[in-house]
C-alpha cells in the first residue's frame, strides 16, 4: 500500500509504477483504491457486464498491471459539485442515496461494499497494489477511515510513506504522521519515500538514520524530481512551468491552445498529451487576459455546466470567446464545454439548473436524471473549415454525462447553419471553426494529434515501463 503523508505527494504514480514493476516480474496485478475525490473519471467494466466509472488514475494503474480496469479497483468515487457537496458513485454508478446521506452517517453501509471489492482483488491476484488518500493521521477522520488505515489492517497490507520532500519539512511530515498513529498501524509502515529530491542526495544525512532511530522505518526509496514522468496529473493542472517535450516558449510556439480552467474543470487529464507536442503551447485560462492571442480556445467538461457558466460570464470570459470565434479562430468544447456553446441549457428535473448558453452553436441541452456511462467507437463525418482534418476519422473515445443535445429546430429553420458531425454527439458551426463533442479522451488518440499536428501519440506502455525500471534504481533494498 502506497500512503502519502499529503495529497499530490507522489501516491498515484509510485503506485502505478509499482504495478508495472510487478507485472513485469511475472505477477498477476491489480490496483486498488477504497475512495478517491475527484472529476477526473474513465469508464470502465462493471461485474454484471455494463459500464461504469472510476477515477483516472486506477485506470492508468490498471494498463500499467495489464488488466483490465474494472469498477472494483475505485468502488467509492467522490466528484465535487461545490465546495460542500459531491456526487456519490458507488462501484461505477450514481447513487443518489448516498449523495444525498450525511457523509459520518455513509461509512457503515459503504465499508462493506469497499470490503468486499477489496477481497475480490485479493483472490484474484498475486500482488494488489493499493493507494491511500491525502494522509492516514488526519485524526479528525481516523475513526471514519475508509480509504487509509482501515484498509491497511484490513489486509495486513505492507505499506511505504511517501512525502514531497520538494516542499520542504519532509523529516517532520514523516515523523509526524508515524507518531499520530497508533502502535498497530505504526507496525504496517514498512518504509518511508523521499519524492521530488532535487539537489545531492549526500545531504541528506544523517537525517535518514535520525529518523530510522526514532521511527524503527528506514528510508528505502529517495526519487527525484520526475517533471517528464509521462502520467496525467489526477487532480490538478499539469504545471504550465514544468518542463515537456512540448514545452516551448510563445515565440516558439506554432500553436497557442488557452484552457478554460473554470472552478469545477473535469476530465483535465485528456489534455496531458497536447502538454506533449512539439511547438504547443498550453495556456489555463482565468481570465479574459489568459485568452488574449490564443490559436485555439478549449472549454473543458465541467461536474457543474451551469455553474461554471455562470463563473465564466462573471469573469468576461463568455464576450472574449465570441470576439474569438468571431474571429475565425478555433473554438472546441468538450461535454459541458459543448453544452455551453450551445443556445440554452433546460433543467425540469433539478440535475444541473437553466441557463442561456453562449450561443455559438444553434443547440438545446435538456438534461436528465439518467447518467450517460459509455465507451464509444465512432467514425467522425465530413466537417468543413478549421476541424476539417477530422473528416472521417474512427475514434476510440468515453462518455459521461447528464444532458442530451440536440440542434434547435427554430434556429435551423431561420436559416443558422450547423454541421453534424456524429448525429447527437458532435456539431460544427456553418464556418466551420466552432467545434462542440461529447466525446471524451480525442487528445489520447494518435489519429488526431497525426491530423491535427503531424504528431505521434506517446506510447503509454512505453511510459509505464519507464517508471518501472526506476523503481530499481530508487529504492535502496527490494520492494517488499
């Protein structure tokens, strides 16, 4: 089990790579994580053999063990709709009880549930590599725990803690959350992680030995700073500062792409791979000085399209994208960001609310109770204009969604022209240059970035096996 002593302290990748590492020795793996917080979701297989969703990153540790992901590796998916209130998914689907239930009051009738997905793994594989969630010694949650500790004594997991050392306080974060654990959790901590180290690892003594005195865990994994790893983020934005193959300066750039980063941006990880072409440029986009000289502008998925609306009009944004558009310049919006081109958005079942859309493309969303979970293998149509390259193109993409869209038939008959490009999925404006799909995951196929930029997609394998071999080359002494 990979614990962290915070969020964003290396947990998602270092349990990806120890999956890989695994899996090239023979083992049959599976990854594992009881709840995960965040918007940022693939569809996956559901036991009765439909589909449902989990969080990204289970999903990439999922290729990394070479096995197909399934809705057991995340039984608990928490997606943030506001700042005091997520949607519930429960072993891939939607469960309004749960949403609506006090979250102290879940814990009794959803452990079972994790239990039981856990055990499942257990006997199905040679080696679960789990992953715990922001820190196991928030002592106001101990007794709730159900991604953490109480998973680790489920199992008698073996368990690495691993800190952000680039943060600085690394000794104290470790130290710290050791002590605020009781001895028998204590007893399951197996080794302590030093991740994103940047300087002369010879200084770091004695501070290893000092803390293996006080702690009895030694440090048996000291990692550098990885600005390349090759992993989507799962959480947050991929630093625009971070070095990338595709990391150019503005002068350099052939193509300057602004994100519209709005507070509830889903699905972020899409976009990881235009992070990796040569000569872009990506830009996340607050403000109306953020879109100001961009090629392409991108409204994202969002887990509140009405909300996020209404965000982006406070900020201006909504005048800067039509002065854009109105340009000829590229515009794509992606699930919610299609919704949002659209004329109006209609809400009679309390989902999502009502809205006047933005009103580039000539379309209605009504939306619905019923959740669209879904892969989908299309053929894209004949689209003229900017996103032409895309004619024809056979796409490998997901779906998730609450609206259903459709071309506004008053608007058609007054003569606003509109190109359908996947009937139900994907439109274009008369121009061509306003684009608008509800296909997830465009950005990871290799036919478009070869349309689109005369670029290769990266070979994830290829990344897998990278992290891989550097669990050789990190740790000090065998992974247990």
């Amino acid at each position: 089990m990979v614990l962290g002593t915070s969020s964003h302290a290396g947990k998602s990748w270092l349990a990806t790579a120890l999956c890989r590492w695994y899996s090239n020795r023979g083992y049959r793996v599976a990854p594992f994580k009881a709840q995960n917080m965040s918007n940022n979701a693939r569809v996956v297989a559901t036991p009765d053999g439909g589909q449902g969703e989990i969080g990204s990153a289970q999903y990439f540790q999922a290729l990394a063990a070479r096995t197909v992901p399934d809705v057991r590796m995340n039984p608990l998916l928490l997606k943030p709709e506001a700042d005091t209130r997520s949607q519930v998914v429960v072993l891939g689907q939607v469960s309004d009880t749960f949403t609506r239930m006090p979250w102290r009051e879940r814990g009794p009738h959803l452990w079972p549930v994790l239990a039981q997905a856990l055990d499942a793994l257990c006997a199905e594989n040679d080696v679960v590599v789990i992953e715990g969630a922001g820190s196991p010694a928030e002592i106001n949650l101990h007794d709730s725990d159900m991604v953490n500790m109480r998973v680790a004594r489920h199992v008698q997991a073996h368990c690495l803690l691993v800190c952000d050392i680039d943060r600085g306080g690394a000794f104290a974060h470790l130290y710290g959350t050791w002590a605020l654990l009781p001895p028998s959790e204590q007893a399951l901590l197996r080794g302590f992680v030093l991740n994103k180290f940047r300087g002369d690892a010879a200084l770091l003594e004695p501070g290893p030995q000092m803390l293996h005195d006080l702690t009895g865990v030694p440090v048996v994994a000291t990692i550098p700073m990885l600005w390349q790893h090759g992993l989507p983020e799962e959480d947050g934005m991929f630093h625009s500062a971070a070095p990338a193959s595709g990391t150019v300066s503005p002068k350099a750039a052939h193509t300057r792409i602004a994100i519209v980063a709005y507070p509830r941006i889903s699905n972020l990880d899409e976009f990881q791979p235009l992070h990796n072409v040569a000569g872009v440029q990506l830009v996340w986009a607050r403000t109306v000085a953020d879109l100001a000289d961009a090629d392409w502008v991108i409204l994202p998925g969002s887990k509140a399209t009405v909300a996020d609306l209404h965000w982006l009009r406070q900020q201006g944004l909504d005048r800067a994208i039509a002065d854009h558009a109105a340009q000829g310049r590229r515009v794509l919006g992606i699930c919610g960001g299609l919704q949002m081109l659209g004329e109006a958005l209609v809400d009679s079942h309390g989902v999502d609310g009502n809205a006047h859309g933005l009103g580039l493309l000539p379309l209605v969303t009504q939306f619905a109770p019923d959740k669209t979970v879904r892969h989908s293998q299309v053929r894209m149509g004949t689209l003229t204009g900017a996103w032409q390259a895309l004619s024809g193109l056979e796409l490998h993409a997901y779906e998730i969604h609450h609206g259903q869209t459709a071309v506004h038939p008053a608007m058609l008959a007054a003569g606003q022209g509109v190109q359908t490009a996947m009937e139900g999925l994907a439109w274009a404006n008369a121009s061509g240059h306003v684009l608008g799909c509800y296909l997830h995951g465009l950005f990871e196929s290799a036919a478009v970035l070869q349309a689109l930029f005369g670029a290769q997609a990266q070979d994830m394998d290829a990344v897998f096996d990278r992290l891989a071999a550097g669990v050789d080359s990190w740790f000090a002494r065998p992974v247990a």
